[in-house]
C-alpha cells in the first residue's frame, strides 16, 4: 500500500533525521530500492520525474508496477510514489493515477500564479488525503531539461507558499541537479536557518543531494531538511557496476548476455548506493 509522504516527514522532521527520495528509472531501480528500504527498515519515497514517467509507458504503469511490487516482495515500511518537479498537469495526472505524493515546481511562475496554482492542488490533495511539495527559487543544473541557476529562495516567498499549506517545501539554497562543477560554493546555510525560522515546523527539502559533502547533508539535516533526493548517484553506480562487467567481457561467457544477469551488478550497486545513503540521512530503523 502506497502512503502519503507526510506522516513519515513530520516524524523525520521531530527526530532530526531525513527520508531519502530516490528516483526511479524501471523495474530493477524500483526493486533495488524498495528492498534495500526494508532490509533497512527505512521509510522510503520513490521520486518519479515527467521525463522518467514518459520513459515508463506512462504514470497508471509506474503505480501497477510498485504496487505489485509491494505486494509480492513484501514490502511492509511506509512508501511514497512522488512526481517529483511535477508541472500542474503532471500533478494533476499523478494524482488521478493513484501517486500517493506529488511536487508541483511552480518557481518559474511570477510568485502570484504559482501561490494560485498551488492552492488549487493544497485544496485537491487534502481531500484525497495525498501530499504536496512545492518549490520556491529553482534549483540548479538541468533535470529533464528543466534548467536552473542555483538561485537562492528568497525566505520571505518561502513562507509565503509554507502558509498555503503544502505538506513539505523545497528552497533553493544553492544545490543544484547532478553532478556539482569544480566551482561550487556550497549551500547557504544561512538562509537554510532563515527558511527553517519562517516555516516552523514544515519539513524542508534538499533536492540535488549528489555530490553534496557529508558533513554538508548532517547540517542541513540538522536545520530542519528532512527530504533529500538523491537520483544521479544511483545512475553513476549503476552505469559503473554495468560497465566493469561488460569490459570484463562478463556477457560473452556463457548466458552471461542474458538481461538478468547483464543488469545483476548493476541492480547490487544501486542497493549499496541507498544503503549509504539511509545511513548518512539517519532514517535507518525508523520505519
């Protein structure tokens, strides 16, 4: 059974630690995680984005598909099917497909059409009982060719949207989508704690969350993020385990080009990527 993410966010918030949202990309990335959440006894948020919902034939597809999956594994710690960086149709879409959370990214509306639009889906997801991210200052680097600057929120908006009454909120605070350039100059944790003094007890977060130093993440933690994101590490675990048994020459031995076994290490190097990062965010043994 799929839950909203907000039971699990506002415990996560209390117990100052974070939930991992980790997106999905097919049946092996959605697998590996769901596992791995139980073996660790982690509540878990499956991230799906437009791009990644297109690629998997479709959002009543991607439900089927974790749904069945929590069945027939087992799965008993709590899971969130989220869109993440949703646009208001995706959102719409998601919902009407069974998603138990989504995130409408309105940041690159004028700060009065997005405060309408998410109102709308505030009132839409309440009584469906679902949860609701939205984003305010957009993050940086490209997602789905969704491209931003790195901008920081500005703390003010932030409550402004926080009021409305979203589930969870994600600032810009200077992250940014995959891979970080030579450059970067860290998150702005100022701003971090001036956006955790506005919105009280609202669960913060951290989209980005590859390539951000450690003891970066414990301190964001620590100022009130109790979501992070983390999807391109899975990608470059994965397409490293891949790569290393291929110019092993692993698939020309035996059955070894049969998918099954072609996309095993793969499959293993997702899992101790969410393993890793369960441990840094704290929400190990808190399902």
């Amino acid at each position: 059974m799929l839950v909203s993410a907000k039971e699990m966010l506002t415990k996560a918030k209390a117990g100052k630690y974070a939930v991992g949202q980790f997106n999905i990309n097919n049946l092996e990335w959605t697998k590996a995680i769901l596992l791995t959440a139980q073996e660790l006894n982690s509540p878990v948020i499956l991230g799906v984005s437009e791009g990644a919902g297109k690629y998997m034939c479709g959002y009543s597809t991607i439900v089927g598909m974790v749904k069945g999956m929590i069945e027939n594994l087992g799965i008993t710690v709590p899971v969130a099917l989220h869109l993440d960086h949703g646009s208001y149709e995706g959102a719409l879409a998601c919902i009407k497909a069974g998603f138990s959370s989504v995130m409408f990214d309105g940041s690159h509306y004028p700060i009065e059409e997005n405060i309408a639009k998410t109102k709308e889906l505030v009132a839409l997801t309440n009584q469906l009982g679902l949860s609701l991210e939205a984003e305010v200052g957009a993050i940086g680097g490209e997602e789905d060719g969704v491209i931003g600057g790195g901008e920081v929120a500005d703390p003010n908006e932030c409550k402004m949207i926080a009021d409305l009454g979203v589930t969870m909120l994600a600032a810009g605070i200077g992250n940014i989508h995959g891979k970080y350039p030579a450059n970067w100059t860290g998150l702005s944790f100022d701003t971090l704690a001036e956006i955790g003094e506005k919105t009280g007890t609202m669960p913060l977060v951290l989209h980005g969350g590859t390539g951000i130093p450690e003891d970066m993440i414990r301190k964001a933690i620590s100022l009130g993020v109790s979501k992070i994101n983390v999807n391109t590490e899975c990608q470059l675990a994965f397409a490293a385990a891949t790569r290393t048994y291929i110019e092993a020459g692993k698939d020309l031995e035996g059955k070894g080009f049969d998918p099954r076994k072609l996309l095993a290490p793969g499959f293993d190097a997702i899992r101790a990527t969410v393993k890793e990062k369960m441990e840094l965010f704290g929400s190990v043994g808190k399902a």
